[in-house]
C-alpha cells in the first residue's frame, strides 16, 4: 500500500510540475522565435532601405556592393528600370531559380496588394512598396518585398528583394530540440527526485505503521500471557486440584497484571490520539517526593536496597499540573530502578530547582543503560535485558512516564547515575516568581 502511494505522490509531482515546466518553456520558446522573427524583419526592411537609397542616390549601381550585400545577408536583387531588368546574375545560387522567384514574388504583390513593378507608377514622389513571404518550387522559404521607385522624367525603378530564412529556420529548430532536451532531462531528473522526495515523505507513516503493528503484536502476546495462566489456573479448581486457593490467588494476580496493562495501553491510546487532558491543581513538590518515598519503603526492604531522598534545603515550591499521573510517572521510574538494582544496592529520589524548571530525579545504583539504548527503552514494548526484565514489567512505564512529562509541558532523559546505574530525570517547567503559576501544556 505505501509503495503504491509512493507511486501516485511521484507521478502526480512530476504531472503537475511537469505541465508547469513544460508550460513555461513553450512560452519562453514562443518569446524567442518572435524575437527572431522581429529581428529579421528589422533587419530585412533596413536592407531592403538601403537598395532604395542607393538606387534614389545615384545612376549606377555597385555591382561589388550589391554582391556583398547578397551574401552577407543571403539576399536575392531583383532590380528593374523602367520594367527592363538590369544584368546582375546574383552573387550565389539558391534551390529555386532567382529569375522564377523574382515572378512569384512579383505576382504574389500584383494579386495581393495591386502592386506591379513592371507597370509605371501612378504617384511620381511616393514610393510603393509591399513584403510577404514567399515558397520556392523546392520547398525553400523566402521573406519577400516588392517596392516601386518613381523618378525624374516620368523614369521609374523596382526593387524585387527577398531573403533566404533557411538559416532563421534551422536556429528555431535547434532551439526546439534544446528545450525539447532540456524538459526531457528535466523531467528525468524531476522523477528522480519526486520518487527519494516521495519516499522521505512518507517514511514516518511507514515508521509509524511499522511501530502500530509491532504494538498490536506486543501488547497481543502480553494479553495471551496472564490469559493462558488464568485459564491454566482456573482449570485447576475446576478439576477440583487439592490447592486451589493457591490457583485462585494466581488467577487475581494475573487480572491484575491485565487490569494494569490495559490501563496503559489506554492512556497511550488517549494521548496518540490527543483526547488525554491534563487535570490541573496546585501541587506541593516536596508533599509529592516523600508520598513517592513512603510508597517504596516496604519495597526497599523487600530489595534489600537502601532508599534515600534529597530535598533542597529551601522548598521546592509548588507546580501546577496533575498529581496522580506524576506520582504515576515518577512510579515507573522507581519500579525501574528497584528492578535492576542488586540486593545491597540504592535508590535515590531527589529534587532539585533550577532556573526556569524544576528537576525530580530517580537514579539507581544498577548496570545503567548502554549509551545505544538510552533512547530504545522509551520505545513501547522495549526491554534493554529480557534475560533479566521481571515478569511483572511489560515495557510500557517508561513509555507512559515520558507521554506525562510532555503532556505537562517536560521532558524525560536518561543519563548515567552517579553510582554506575542510571539516572531518569523529570523535568518540569517552573516559574523562578513562588506566586506565579505554572500551567501544564494541554
């Protein structure tokens, strides 16, 4: 399904900016051939200015510059005085006759404008004159201009002038495959990069469905545990088993474990989707650090660990924020600690202020946490040593402590303890003014 929509977000990318892109440079093409265009009508009508200047200016005309200028510009000359053409062979030789071309253009200004170079000119101070363009017999193009010079003595001269624009033609061309080759490429490399963009895009969702699984698998396989031992036990008193108040006793322990369970998966629920609220009151935190302290005396003795508590010697005042889920989370921490730490070890608590936050501390005196795994243990379901993980232990508290650190607007990180275990702190923020309140994130 995810390669699929990997799928759909590439073409759909490369579709959308393809049309922009290929949009964008058919206008820049057009905008360049006009340019073109523009450009050799300009300098066609200056050429065909200087003929009329130099046959207005003087009585013979210079064959070397007339040549010139023909092969400059690729031209064709087609001069006549008085409808008589005068001798110019031309200086080059086009695909169609010139003689045939000079007709077509010639006809093409009769029939089109009601010009005739070889007939005498109404007007004896106006010159008239016409451009069009005009196709050989082999297919080549021409920009064409007929003009009609009136002079003295009732004389008039004619200038038939017109120009090859194969070579205008062959520059739109290669312009055409320029730009034809640079979409291309462009488009090549915009799918390379809509497909690594698509795939970074929904490398969280795939993530994210691959944690939703391994969840539902994890908590599946937690669920079946304590269910197989109830079943078992129950089994047991009903096959009327001599010690069944022992069975019975198993089977209220394992509901409780489930009971547990199902409650953290519940508040994780809650707080994924956005739905948990932080139920706010004003707490006293030296209040809630010796209520965690009282909660684990029995179980230090239990341990054989030794359970201390540091305070600051000031208060540490009082936070805004809800009392059981931090007791709740703080719980986690230490039922972590007591976890791993060896009989004749120690647990401590501690509370300290600094500026702008107000940091309660839980470190052991265990084999701490490998730097790679300071991280992993705040995953759902994670363990850092089955081999020694209790069996009452699922590997969601950290899990849930961390979701009640954010949910109150803090953090919760790992670091090595002062006595070579580990070291969970709870950072909450906290105003440095006592008589301000400081209100959890919602």
């Amino acid at each position: 399904m995810l390669r699929s929509l990997r799928k759909r977000l590439t073409l759909l990318c490369v579709v959308i900016t393809g049309i922009i892109l290929s949009g964008t440079a058919a206008a820049l093409l057009i905008l360049s051939e006009s340019q073109i265009d523009s450009q050799s009508r300009v300098t066609f009508q200056n050429n065909l200015n200087s003929v009329i200047y130099k046959i207005q200016s003087g009585n013979i005309l210079d064959i070397a510059w007339l040549s010139q200028l023909e092969t400059g510009n690729r031209l064709i000359v087609y001069i006549q005085d008085n409808g008589v053409p005068i001798l110019y062979p031309g200086s080059w030789t086009p695909k169609t006759p010139r003689a045939e071309l000079a007709a077509a253009a010639q006809k093409e200004a009769l029939e089109q404008y009601g010009l005739d170079p070889s007939a005498k000119p109404y007007s004896v101070i106006d010159i008239s004159s016409a451009s069009f363009s005009v196709t050989g017999g082999s297919g080549d193009r021409y920009q064409a201009a007929v003009a009609v010079i009136p002079g003295s003595h009732g004389n008039w001269q004619s200038v038939t002038l017109l120009r090859d624009t194969s070579a205008d033609q062959r520059q739109k061309m290669i312009m055409r495959y320029s730009f034809l080759g640079l979409i291309v490429s462009a488009l090549g490399l915009l799918f390379v990069f809509s497909w690594w963009f698509a795939g970074r895009s929904i490398r969280p969702i795939e993530q994210s469905q691959k944690k939703q699984t391994e969840f539902v698998a994890a908590a599946s396989h937690e669920l079946r545990s304590p269910l197989a031992v109830i079943r078992a036990s129950l089994s047991a008193v009903a096959g009327g088993a001599e010690d069944s108040p022992r069975f019975l006793e198993t089977a209220d322990r394992e509901c409780l474990r489930m009971a547990r369970l199902i409650d953290d998966l519940l508040f994780l629920a809650s707080a994924d989707a956005g739905s948990w609220s932080v139920r706010t009151e004003q707490i006293d935190v030296d209040n809630l650090m010796m209520a965690l302290y009282e909660n684990y005396e029995s179980i230090a003795l239990q341990h054989g660990a030794a359970l201390s508590l540091e305070l600051p010697e000031e208060s540490s005042g009082q936070i805004s924020g809800d009392r059981l889920r931090l007791l709740q989370a703080l719980s986690a921490l230490a039922d972590n600690a007591f976890s791993y730490t060896p009989e004749g070890g120690r647990v401590l608590f501690q509370a300290q202020k600094q500026r702008g936050a107000l940091l309660l501390s839980v470190s052991d005196s265990g084999p701490g946490i490998p730097d790679d795994q300071k991280e992993k243990i705040f995953d759902r379901f994670y363990r850092a040593d089955l081999s020694r993980s209790k069996k009452e232990h699922y590997g969601l508290g950290l899990s849930v402590a961390r979701e009640i650190a954010e949910l109150h607007g803090g953090s919760l990180r790992v670091s090595d303890g002062p006595e070579g275990g580990a070291c969970f702190t709870l950072r909450l923020p906290c105003s440095d003014d006592p008589g301000v309140k400081n209100a959890p994130a919602q």
